[in-house]
C-alpha cells in the first residue's frame, strides 16, 4: 500500500519536509518512491512548492495521503 506524507529535512530545529510518496511500512525518513514537493512550517502559515499533478496521478493510482498532507494540498 502506498501512502502520500511528509518525510523530515533540514537542520535540527527547522521545520522543513519533503512531500514524498512510499510504501507503507517504510520508515518515516525512509527511501522514496517519487518526491512530490516540499513543505515549511511555521513561515507565512507554511510555505510549500508541490506538484499537483502528479499528486492527483498518484491518489488516483489508490495511494492514501495523510491527514497533513491533506490539509497542504486542500
């Protein structure tokens, strides 16, 4: 089962995340199937660069976004 979430960047402190698609089971920080975009929290009520695209292409394939990831691209 594939999932759409957050995978964390950055230094220690900073809020940074890439926006990634994975199996499931793979841990958090874990390889990636396709790199969707990035997301910034906490800057102008979080900034972000994603792809619509193929986010669209990849919940229509049947991978699930997380809660998160679902208020970023709503």
């Amino acid at each position: 089962m594939l999932v759409i979430r957050l995978s964390r960047v950055g230094k220690r402190g900073e809020r940074r995340f890439r926006i990634v698609v994975q199996e499931k089971r793979s841990r958090r920080d874990g390889e990636a199937i396709e790199f969707l975009g990035w997301y910034e929290k906490g800057i102008e009520k979080g900034k972000k660069e994603a792809n619509k695209e193929r986010y669209s292409y990849w919940l229509s394939v049947g991978a699930e976004p997380s809660t998160t990831v679902a208020k970023i691209f709503s």
